[in-house]
C-alpha cells in the first residue's frame, strides 16, 4: 500500500499559554484597619454626625474612605484625630475654669475692698459722734479736711427721701437735709462757695429752692 497516497491530517493546534496577570483579588484597606466609622467617631466625641461632619470639613479631623470585601466603601476617622480633638476641647475646658477663677478672684477683691471702704466710714461716723470730735479741726486741721470730705462722701451716697411726703417748691432746712441727704453743715458750706443760693425768711430761717437743690454738683 501507497503509504504516500493516504492524506495526512494537520496536526492539531493547541492554545497558547496565557502570560497575562490574573484579576487581582479585592483586598480590605490595611492602612486604615482599626479606624473608627464616622458613627464611633461621633459617640467618642459625644456629637452628632452632622458636627463631626463639620469637623471633616474643618480638617480638624482627617477622613478616608475604606475598601471592603464584596462590600461598598464606608468613611472612617483617623483615630489620631479624635484625640488631637479631645485634647483641643479639654485645653479650652481649662482655660475656661481659669478664666472664671481669675473673675471670681476679682468679684471678691472688690467685695473685700468695698467691706473696707465701709468700715473706714463707720468709724468715721463713731469718731465724729465721739467727745474728741468737737476738737479734732484745732488740733489737727488736716485730719479734719480728710474727715470732712469722707463725711460728705458718705452724705451724698446717702440716699434722697422723696417718695414718702409731698416735696414743696420751697424748702426749709431740715426739708433740704431730709431731701437731699446732706448734713445742714455740708449745705452751709456749698452757700459760701457759691455753688447753692438760699432766702432769708426771718425768724423761720433759710429757705432753699428745690430747683436748686436738684442742679446742684457736689464735687469730693
């Protein structure tokens, strides 16, 4: 038999080796293994999302997205933020306690130093009612300067009775004393400087007019 007369068929093909990089697996997000959800975030910072949202928008806390397996992404916190946050808010809480001692500090300066101011008028007032009192102007003129002006000090903070009797045009002196507060010696004193006029009324003494009393400036 013609061993060249029987056809030969072709030898068969065979696929080429595919030298191309298989799919790569989807793989979770390492860098930000351990990082909080925005939700965690929030309940550690006791906010809501809306103001941990503002933080982000802020950069005063840094969020990244997350790869999941067969999962969508999801937005974690970087949890070094949060405690850079806890540290700003617990340095503001301790300025704000100092700030409120150093005002409480200054509230009780100034009550101290006004229980002081109103000891040194008591005793003003105990020394003036004293028997020594009628001989303090003689034997030492500038104390009774210092007395003088501590009295009218005290004099003129006092307060004016004009609610509890029907105010004349025209006061007497004991009405001048009732309604303005000072001392009969005070009012005096205001008359030879000028800065009060009055009337003669004969024997009933002097007469004051209201609208004087009420424009007058008592300069301490």
């Amino acid at each position: 038999m013609d061993t060249e007369s029987i056809p030969t068929s072709p030898p068969l093909a065979t696929a080429a080796p595919d030298t191309s990089d298989p799919a790569p697996a989807l793989v979770p997000d390492l860098s930000t293994v351990g990082w909080p959800t925005k939700y965690e975030a929030a309940e550690s910072l006791g906010v809501g999302i809306k103001t941990l949202e503002k933080y982000v928008a802020q950069k005063r806390l840094r969020q990244r997205m997350q790869s999941q397996i067969n999962k969508p992404q999801r937005a974690v916190i970087d949890p070094l933020s949060i405690e850079e946050e806890l540290q700003r808010r617990a340095r503001r809480e301790a300025e704000a306690k100092a700030v409120e001692a150093a005002r409480q500090a200054a509230r009780e300066a100034a009550a101290n130093a006004q229980v002081s101011l109103s000891g040194m008028v008591s005793n003003l007032v105990e020394a003036k009612l004293s028997p020594q009192a009628a001989d303090l102007e003689t034997a030492n003129p500038r104390a009774a300067n210092l007395e003088a002006f501590l009295t009218s000090l005290f004099e003129t903070l006092a307060p004016r009775d004009t609610t509890s009797w029907p105010i004349p045009l025209w006061l007497t002196t004991e009405q001048a004393i009732r309604y303005t507060g000072l001392s009969a010696r005070f009012l005096d004193r205001m008359v030879s400087e000028g800065r009060l006029s009055r009337i003669e009324a004969g024997v009933r003494g002097y007469r004051y007019a209201r609208i004087s009393l009420d424009s007058l400036e008592v300069e301490l």
